[in-house]
C-alpha cells in the first residue's frame, strides 16, 4: 500500500505556494474591502425557484447565466460573495465548472468569495475539503469556506492549518438563522455552558494563536438572533450575519447583536431579498446597495 498523500499544509511549499504567505491574511483583505465597498455580503443562490423567476431554464445554461449576472451586478457595489455550493452541486460535474467559472470571474472583478459548502468530518476528510476549498493549487479554492463543528471543532484543523498557510479563512457556522438549529446550539455542555458559546470560545483561542489583529477563523451568527453569551467583540475574527432581508432581520437587529465588534469584521449577509431583484442588472446592483447602506448606518 502506498504511502498517504500529505495534505496541501503539510507539503514542502513550492515557490507557487509561498507567493501565498505574502498577501494578506482573508480578515485582513475582507476589512479593507468592507472599509472599501460597504458592509454586505451578497449571495449566490440558483435555486429551481430564482432561476424560474430570472427566466432562466433549470440547467447549465440557466446555472452560468446566474452566476455570471450576479458577478456583472455586485461588482464594486458589495465586497463580498457567497455562492451556495448545493445549487451547484445539482448540476453534477457540470454545474461545478460552473462554480469554478464563478469563482475566478469574481477574483477578476475584485468581489472576495466566501464558499458556502459547509464541510465538516473528520481526519483525512476534512484534510481533503481543506485541500478543495482552500489549497494554492485547487480550481475551486475560494477566500473562505464555511465549516460545520459538530464532529468536534479541533476535527477542524486542518482547514484551518490549510487556510493559515495560503492567507485564506474558515468560518465555522456557530450561530445559524434557521430554528432547526437552535435546540443544538443552545444545549448545555457537561461543564455548564452553551454548546454555541463554547465553540465561540474555542474559535477566539485559534485567532490568539495568530500574531495579528484578527485571525483567520471566523463564525457564522445569525442577525435573526440574540446575543450570545460570548461577548464577539473578543473573537479576534470575521462574522458572518446571515438572516438581513427575507429572514426578517433588519438594521436595529444588527446594530444591537454585533455593538463592540471592531469595525469591517461583521458582514451581515442576504441571499433571497436581493435576488429576487434580478435579472436586470441594474435593479440587482441597486438593491444590493441599498442592503449595503442600510447594514454601514448601523454598523459605523
């Protein structure tokens, strides 16, 4: 039996690959484009359901159409995209070419990308993801990737070694907007805390790690929510606020969950209530800016 592939972190790195540890950490990039743009991250979502309404068909065609209208329309009005990997996925192998089109169209408009894949396993699993989603060599690498705790956070690491190596982020969903989620989250541990706010403590302990003002692994909270008994101003990291729009939350939501974290490290998210906007460019861009505006009132 051959010997087990290292994973990306784990190689000798190549002259290619040290180019990497040259850039700006992920963090650092998404501040300076939220001090840039305005803070809002933008997503991408071709559900059956968006496409139909875009006049698209359900299929590659309609997939590319999407995705590239979208890169056409929030370029220099939002920092941040964030595709849905499953609306994807789908499409089989076609629809992730799809994806990787998306991801280098948006690297070329200056849009950073968060990959809304969610992975989540263990050893040489996660290794694997780490490989995909973050690794200096991989088609679908993307800024950030979001990452599920619940086989363990430390079965993590190597997304976060991968994403340290190559100036890249996870964001580990800690929080979520869905109701479904809640009865987990909120549980109790054996040592008296909330399952959320230890994973919240556990991510603040990454970013220490890291000599820098913010460290390379955020969390996803929901804007929907209240706040958490971990103070986020002491995570040291990026938050993702999904909920803004369709979900019900509004500025005074945001402006009361996220008071105290430091400026450009939140970056409330919409999906639906932008989309549905589409397909015309103009009124796409237009309403991503007035989300936009609305989060950089509060957010100041």
């Amino acid at each position: 039996m051959s010997a087990e592939r290292p994973t990306f972190a784990e190689r000798p790195m190549s002259a290619e690959r040290a180019a990497f540890a040259e850039r700006p950490m992920f963090a650092e990039r998404m501040v300076e484009a939220v001090e840039r743009t305005g803070p809002l991250c933008a997503g991408i979502d071709p559900s059956h359901e968006l496409l139909a309404a875009w006049g698209l068909p359900d299929d590659v065609v309609g997939l590319r159409a999407f995705a590239l209208g979208c890169i056409e329309a929030f370029a220099g009005a939002v920092p941040v995209v964030k595709p849905q990997v499953a609306f994807f996925e789908r499409h089989g192998a076609a629809g992730m070419k799809v994806l990787e089109e998306l991801i280098a169209e948006a690297g070329r408009a200056g849009l950073l990308v968060v990959g809304d894949a969610k992975r989540g396993d263990i050893a040489t699993t996660v290794a694997a993801y780490a490989d995909a989603w973050l690794g200096g060599e991989s088609p679908l690498a993307v800024d950030a990737v979001t990452a599920l705790p619940y086989m363990g956070l430390g079965s993590l690491q190597p997304l976060v070694d991968t994403a340290r190596r190559y100036g890249r982020g996870v964001v580990v969903v800690v929080r979520g907007s869905n109701p479904e989620g809640r009865p987990l989250q909120e549980a109790s541990t054996v040592g008296g805390a909330s399952v959320e706010d230890t994973l919240l403590e556990g991510v603040a302990r990454w970013n220490e790690e890291e000599p820098g003002p913010l460290g390379s692994v955020g969390v996803v909270v929901g804007a929907t929510l209240a706040p958490s008994g971990f103070s986020l101003s002491q995570l040291k990291g990026i938050v993702l606020a999904p909920g803004v729009g369709a979900q019900g939350a509004g500025p005074a939501q945001v402006a009361r969950l996220f008071a105290g974290c430091p400026p450009g490290t939140v970056l409330p998210s919409s999906s639906r209530s932008v989309l549905a906007c589409g397909p015309d460019p103009t009124a796409l861009r237009n309403a991503a800016v007035q989300a936009r505006d609305a989060m950089a009132e509060v957010l100041r």
